[in-house]
C-alpha cells in the first residue's frame, strides 16, 4: 500500500527528481530576479539641455522597470532646461529637480546627485540620450554581485543612422580610457561612496566614469551587456563632445612621432604616479594580474619598461585598445604604440601647465 502511494507521489527516479527540482529553483531564482524587488535610483545631470531633455525624460519614465526616484541636478542653465525639469516633476512625483547655486562642473554634479540617491541601484543618466524600454529592467537582471552593470549603446543623430558603440571595460584596458557613464547601473552603496568618484578630481585626464570603472574592478567587478540599450545622440554642444574635438590639422602620424616626449611628459606628473600607484598596489599577481604588471611598467621611467609595456599592449590589444579595433598589420601597430597615443591625446589637459 506504502509502496503504491510512493508511487504516485514520486513517480521519477532519484536523479531526474533532483534534476527536475534544481530546474524549478533555477526557474524561480530568474523569477526573482525580474520581479521589481530591487529599487532605482535614476540620476541625471542637466546644462543648458532644453533640445534634448524631454525626450530623455520621456524614455526614463517610461522603463518597464519601475524607477523609485529620478534625481535631476542642473548646474546653472540659462535656458528652459529647469522649467521643462520642473514641469515633469509636477507630473511625476518621483522626480525631484534640484538647482545648484553655483556651477559644479559635470564630476561633482554627477557626485553630488549621487550622494542624494537612496536605492539599492543606481543609473546615470546625461540629458541628451534616449534609453530604450527595457534598459533598467535588462541592468537589473543582469548585474548580479557585480558593482557595475553597463552596456554597448548606439550612437548617432538617431537608432536608424546610429553606429554601435561596445567599450573596453577590463582593468588593463581602464589603464587608458573609461567607458560612458551613461551606460551605467551601479550599485547603491559602491555608488555612494567617495573615494570611488575621487580620481576624477585628482588625475585631469579622468572624469567620474573612468573613476568608478577602476575602482569596480579593484572590488566586486564589471559585467557588460553585449547590446545596445540606449541611443546616445550626437550633441556637439555637449561637455564631452567639446572636450573630444579634435584639430582636422593635425597629421595623423603625429601621436607616433610626439607620443614618446607627451608619456614622458605626463609620467613625471605626481598625478600620473598616484593613479597607477593605486592600481598597482591593489592588483597583485593573483588578482588583476594583467593590470597589476603592466601599471607597474608604467610607473618606470626606463626605455625597457616602456618597450615591455607596448609589446602587452600588442599582444593583449583585443581587450585593450579602446574601439577593439587594433585588427590587421596596421591594428598590431597601434596596438603596440597605445601607450604614447593615449599620452598625446591627452597632451591637452597640460598645455598651459
């Protein structure tokens, strides 16, 4: 009778029971894991962005994850930006619009809107993209014990004549460039802490993303998204995009022919010794082995170092240079030379110095 009852209550082998009950925990943890039980805080930044910014808030609200708050701080536009700010706010009351006395520059704006942010995450949103629907919700699901989750992100006037954008995110990689902010979901309480947004203010060549990319993967790690889940439109009235114009004039073969006297240059900075001292000495041989090597090179100001320092560069040029780009003979070659381009394309924040 027992044996007929046991039967019908458990008519599968021990194995395939097992295999049948870790798929059902499998299937609820992905259940939790999309079930809006993790709150957001969205955090945007806005100057003078009047053109743009009502789009950008139109796709904020309209996430399929629900947003707990979104934090708009502007610093000190002159045109309708707070007006049009103010006007959602109204409508919303998850918006809360804050308007700075003075002017903070973007990576204390961006720092300061942060530290008002309660949730469990956080996104960084700049006032001229446009996020697709699913964004919040893919981030969320995805960036699991991560401190950082981002993603590619398409880039141009509109999705239909845009160009996609996947950016390097490996520590030896953020030896050179960050990535875009604006791809962004961290977690809320590396978010909040300091010392995570400190480089920006301490190495002029570095904003608040490259900042809190390095120190993410000195603690819990990135994870990236291998799709585009926003549009980020070409504004040449942007802070970035004016930072980044670059002089038709300029031949390009000049970062191979100057970019050795531009790494020295920067190399004697107290600076440049700071930033990679810090890497350096929180990477090991066993943690961010890669980077930990190759930040050390960086901080010897002897030829060999240098040479060593290049061949990496080469060797690991899929996972370094910036666009992934370095393919083919002329790839190998730039791949080899990164260190002395990034140092002359960053040669503009010591013209006056």
């Amino acid at each position: 009778m027992y044996g007929v009852q046991n039967y019908y209550f458990f008519p599968y082998s021990l194995p395939k029971a097992c295999a049948i009950a870790l798929f059902l925990v499998s299937l609820q943890e992905k259940k939790t894991q999309m079930n809006p039980n993790k709150t957001v805080s969205v955090v945007m930044c806005t100057f003078n962005g009047e053109r743009y910014v009502r789009e950008q808030l139109d796709s904020i609200v309209a996430q399929t994850y629900p947003i707990h708050e979104l934090i708009i701080e502007d610093d000190g536009s002159t045109d309708r930006t707070v007006e049009i700010c103010r006007e959602y706010a109204s409508r919303y009351p998850f918006i809360r619009v804050v308007v700075n006395e003075r002017n903070l520059g973007l990576d204390a704006n961006f720092e300061a809107a942060t530290m008002r942010s309660t949730c469990d995450f956080v996104a960084l949103s700049d006032q001229d993209d446009v996020w697709y629907p699913e964004k919040i919700s893919r981030q969320v699901a995805a960036i699991g014990d991560n401190d950082i989750c981002f993603s590619c992100y398409d880039r141009g006037v509109d999705r239909q004549h845009s160009t996609l954008v996947c950016q390097q995110y490996r520590l030896e990689a953020l030896l050179f460039a960050g990535f875009a902010g604006h791809t962004m979901l961290l977690r809320g309480d590396f978010a909040r802490t300091h010392e995570h947004w400190a480089l920006a203010s301490q190495v002029p060549f570095m904003h608040y993303d490259w900042s809190l990319a390095v120190f993410a993967q000195l603690k819990r790690g990135i994870i990236r998204i291998d799709e585009a889940l926003n549009l980020h439109r070409c504004n040449p009235q942007s802070a970035i995009a004016k930072e980044l114009e670059t002089d038709p004039r300029v031949p390009a073969y000049m970062p191979y022919t100057q970019g050795l006297r531009e790494y020295r240059r920067m190399q004697s900075r107290p600076e440049w010794q700071r930033f990679y001292s810090l890497v350096f000495n929180r990477a090991s041989d066993t943690f961010q082995p890669l980077a930990h090597r190759m930040s050390g090179l960086m901080l010897r100001p002897d030829g060999r170092a240098l040479l060593r320092l290049c061949g990496l560069c080469c060797r690991h040029r899929a996972t370094i240079y910036w666009n992934g780009g370095a393919h083919g003979v002329m790839g190998k070659v730039r791949g080899f030379c990164y260190p002395l381009i990034f140092a002359y394309n960053n040669k503009k924040f010591y013209q006056d110095q």
